[in-house]
C-alpha cells in the first residue's frame, strides 16, 4: 500500500483549533480517506492567547480519534503534533510541553506570528535544534518577506530549517500569484513538504492529491515522489536529503 501523509492537519477540538466539533473532524478525514490519505498529522496549537495546550490532552484526543476511526472504518491513522508559533522563549517552554510531529521527537513544525519574521528567528530556531529538534516552517508562501526574496529562505535552509507549502496555494486556491511562486519555489528545491492544512473551512477539504498532480505536470515525477517521501520520513522521524541546492540570481520572482 502507498503511505500518503498528510502532515498539517488542526483536527483536534482545542482552544485555537478552527475545528468546533466532531462531526467537523469526521467528514475532513473522509474526505482525506477518498483523497487517499493514509496517515495523518494532528497539529493544534501549541499556544493560543494564554492557554498551552498540554501534550497528554492532545495524545488523549488523538488515541479516542483514532479509536472513532477504526469504529467508523475511515482507512486513516492520526498521529499526534503541533503547530508552534515561534517567540522568544519558545525553546525553553518545548522542554515542558512539546509534541513533535507524529510524536516521533524529531520534526516540529513552526509558524510565524502575522507571518512577519521576528528578529529573533534564527537565534530561536537554532536553540531549537541544539535541543535536537529539525524546525519546519510552515506555509511559507503566506510570509510576504520570504515570498520577495527567495534568498531569505536559503538563509533558513542552510542554517538547518525546512520549509513547507500548503495544497491549497499550489492548485491556485489562494490566487494565482500565490499558486506561480509556490510552484516556482517547488521547482528550485526550497520546498520539502507539502500538506492540505485543511482548518475545518467546508471549502477546505483535503487538496493533496490535487496538488501533487498538479506538480507532475511541472516538474519531474521523481522529484514530486522525493516531496511525498519527505512526509513518510516525517510520519517514521528519519533523516531524508534535501533537493536545495539552485542558486538564486535575483531577489525576486517575476
């Protein structure tokens, strides 16, 4: 069977979490199952407002997902993670409350508050990996200052961060100009993964499958297949190589 992994998924009912109810989470991991999805990633915030959502509850709410699941025979496993808004203290408090993606201690997955990049990022996202975690950054195309000049994310990328792109900006569902430099940045190997980030939206559901294909008609069958094996090592927190190594001439994109 082909493992296809959905990566950055809110799914959970938490505070922060656009997901209100259960019947919400059921119908997304049906529509993820008829997209052929088969494993997914559950990834609340980590902090919303004053509230840190505890890694045990969100372990608890995966465990009786999963058990709802199997009841309803949907052929998806969920594994637990967050969404981690980066700040200044953020390493310090990961010690206590950390769930790294499919809690596998390796991979954790990084936003950017208003998608501005703080002065502290890279000082931030370095204490994260000497605690031995790899930073994603997610949905990099909604950070205006990276999407104008691309050289921002080598910088990211060669001090050890990977960078991630949702389904719905590749297939053009958040414009056009969003959709070309998505798929631009696909092609120069500065993405590694790519997810539907579905936030429980009806207009929202899965797009994966969609945005792969979408990718094949573009670029390289193998290279879109290195993209979808970047999530099965997430899913198993093993190492993979990444594909960035394109020198960027101009700052722009035109």
């Amino acid at each position: 069977m082909t493992i296809l992994v959905d990566m950055h998924n809110q799914l959970l009912q938490v505070p922060g979490s656009s997901y209100t109810n259960e019947e919400e989470t059921i119908r997304i991991l049906k529509l993820a199952a008829d997209d052929g999805i088969t494993h997914m990633i559950a990834t609340p915030p980590f902090r919303y407002g004053d509230f840190v959502t505890d890694r045990m509850s969100i372990k608890s709410l995966v465990n009786s997902l999963n058990d709802k699941v199997v009841s309803l025979a949907i052929p998806i496993t969920i594994l637990p993670g967050m969404e981690i808004t980066l700040y200044e203290q953020l390493a310090q408090d990961l010690k206590v409350n950390a769930v790294p993606l499919a809690d596998t201690n390796k991979y954790v997955l990084i936003v950017f508050q208003d998608d501005r990049i703080p002065p502290f990022a890279l000082s931030v996202l370095f204490e994260i990996q000497l605690m031995g975690y790899i930073p994603i950054i997610a949905n990099v195309e909604r950070i205006q200052e990276l999407m104008t000049n691309p050289k921002k994310i080598l910088e990211f990328i060669n001090r050890g961060a990977l960078v991630h792109v949702s389904a719905a900006s590749i297939i053009g569902l958040n414009g056009r100009k969003t959709r070309e430099i998505s798929v631009k940045l696909c092609k120069k190997g500065l993405v590694h993964f790519i997810s539907s980030f579905s936030s429980g939206d009806e207009k929202r559901p899965s797009h994966l499958r969609g945005a792969y294909k979408y990718l094949e008609r573009r670029m390289t069958p193998s290279t879109v297949k290195k993209i979808m094996g970047n999530t099965v090592c997430v899913l198993q927190g093993t190492d993979f190589h990444s594909l960035t190594g394109k020198k960027h001439k101009k700052n722009r994109y035109k």
